[in-house]
C-alpha cells in the first residue's frame, strides 16, 4: 500500500520534548503544509521478512523509529508480520525542510492501508507522532495545530487542522541553501541538548502559548501580517535559545543571514514577506501568490542560496492508488 504525504513547516516552532520515549512536545506547536514538499511511502507485510526492512531514497537504512511505528498499527490490527518499507523524498532529505514529518506521516496512513485499517485523522496524527513530532501535523493540510498534550500516555498529544480564508491566498518560498546537503546536527539530539544547556530554552517555553494563541488567531481572521510578523519572531527565539546552548548549536550559514537580510529588504520595498527557518540553514518565507514570484526572485539571487521552491498550501496525507 503506497501513500503520499506533505512536510509542514511550523509557524509556531517545536522545539523539546517532555518525553522523549512517547515523542511527546514541551509544547504545542503550529505550522503549514506544504505542497511542494512531498514523500512516497510503500508499505508491504510479508510473513516471511524476519525483521522490518527500510529502502530510503534507494538505500538501505536503519527501521528502528519505522518499526516503533508499524508495532503501534500491528498491535491495533492484530498482526505479526513484519513489513519492508520503500519511502522517497522528493526534496533534500535530513537537510532541514522536515522530510522525516511527511515521511513518518506516509508511513503512518500507508501502514494502517496495508493492515485494513480504518483511522480517523487523529488516530493516524497519534502514530505518527512516534515516528517523529512533526509528523503528527503532516496527516493534515493547510494549517494545522499540536497539542503538546498533559496526559503521560501522549493520548491527548495530537494535531487537528484549522481553517482559515488565507489557504487560497498564501505562498511559501523556500531558499535552499549550500545545496540540500545534510545538516551536522540532528534535530533530535539538538533539542536535547538545548533544553538540558542553554539559559533561553525556559524563556523559550514560556513564549509558546501565548504565541499558539495569537496564530491561531491571525489565521482564522485571514490576518497575513500579524501571522508573518509573529511567525518571524518565534523562529528567532527558537534560533536564539539554540544558539544559547553550551556549546552552541548554530545552523545558520552566511546565507541564511544573507536571506534573512533580503526578506528584510523585500519587505521595506512593499512586499509580502516573513521569515521563519527550522533546525537547519534554510530560509521559509511567508508571502502571497501575487509576491511569491518577486520574493523567488530576491532570494536567488542572494550568493548561497542554490535553489528556491514556491509552494502553495498542501493537502493531507492520503493513500495512492
């Protein structure tokens, strides 16, 4: 069974875990899928295979963090074959644009297809959240909220899609930089580190309810700037208390700050432009379909950044025939 899924890419950052077993947030998070950025996943349970096996990309990696996902599917469908898994990324992997979002994301809704499962979107957002955090707000389209969750069995740690008027109207632009190639710091170990050394990761979780609160506000208003303004501010704070950390964790490349200052620059000059990066060096930026081409424009032109992608909103997680 194949399925298809889209990174997402969060407005309001997650960043920490307060259980780093159930892959449970500090805190609750906010973010956008994104249809340009897409993953592949085939499942397929075979009695025979004495372990999971996993092709990504066409090579062979490690199934530990699939297998935690395929035990929670086999445990609700009552099987015990082991599965071979075939996931492609059709973007830069392990680079920093969440490719292990839509690709635990897949893996979830191709999974529960393969077993005959029939699961509603927050039982597939619970799965695939064991699999990764983020991947729990990729069964979803457009916008899309996560909840860090208070109970110690991460059953109330789901996502859920909220709607809002900006959907049709917004773009992201993405500014790929130094080529895609894999980031020195793996987000997982980078959040450890960060909550366990740097001095502003407990401002940082003071900041997020109040930043959730007023996303979600500005996206059911359909306000774009007041989205954008806080979006940039948050993935700052985020960099800064990673930054913070001893020794410091540092994705940014002299591109990054070279992109940042163009986003800066495309603003000043009248267009719709807002800044955010996650846990490596590229740089998002929220604008509008009538700006997304000049903004495209402005940060290829910026000396390290090789490629832009423009991406409209994409959908949920689907099975593929």
């Amino acid at each position: 069974m194949k399925a298809r899924a889209c990174a997402n890419i969060a407005l309001v950052k997650y960043w920490g875990k307060r259980d780093a077993a159930l892959n449970l947030p500090a805190a609750g998070s906010l973010s956008l899928t994104l249809a340009e950025l897409v993953t592949e996943t085939t499942v397929e349970f075979d009695r025979a295979l004495p372990r999971d096996e996993l092709l990504l990309d066409d090579k062979p990696a490690p199934a530990d963090r699939v297998t935690t996902v395929l035990d929670l599917v086999r445990t609700a469908a009552q099987l015990t074959s082991r599965a071979r898994v075939t996931s492609r990324n059709m973007f830069p992997t392990a680079s920093g644009l969440a490719s292990s979002a839509s690709g635990f994301a897949a893996l979830a809704v191709a999974a529960a297809g393969a077993a005959g499962l029939t699961l509603d979107g927050r039982q597939l957002s619970l799965i695939a959240r064991r699999g990764s955090g983020s991947a729990a707000r990729s069964i979803f389209g457009g916008f899309v909220h996560m909840h860090a969750g208070a109970h110690a069995d991460g059953s109330d740690a789901f996502a859920h899609p909220i709607e809002s008027p900006l959907v049709e109207r917004i773009r992201m632009v993405i500014a790929i930089v130094g080529g895609g190639a894999p980031k020195a710091h793996g987000s997982r170990d980078a959040m450890t580190h960060v909550a366990a050394t740097s001095p502003l990761y407990a401002a940082w979780l003071a900041l997020v309810p109040k930043d959730l609160a007023a996303a979600e506000t500005a996206i059911v208003n359909g306000d774009l700037q007041a989205l954008g303004e806080l979006a940039e501010a948050n993935a700052l704070a985020m960099h800064a208390s990673a930054i913070a950390a001893r020794p410091a964790i540092i994705y940014w490349q002299p591109a990054t700050l070279a992109a940042l200052a163009a986003v800066r620059e495309l603003r000043a000059r009248g267009h719709a432009a807002w800044a955010t990066m996650d846990a490596g060096p590229h740089v998002k930026v929220l604008t509008t379909a009538d700006d997304a081409n000049a903004v495209a424009q402005g940060l290829i032109a910026v000396d390290g950044v090789t490629r832009t992608l423009i991406s409209a909103v994409g959908g949920p997680a689907t099975l593929v025939d």
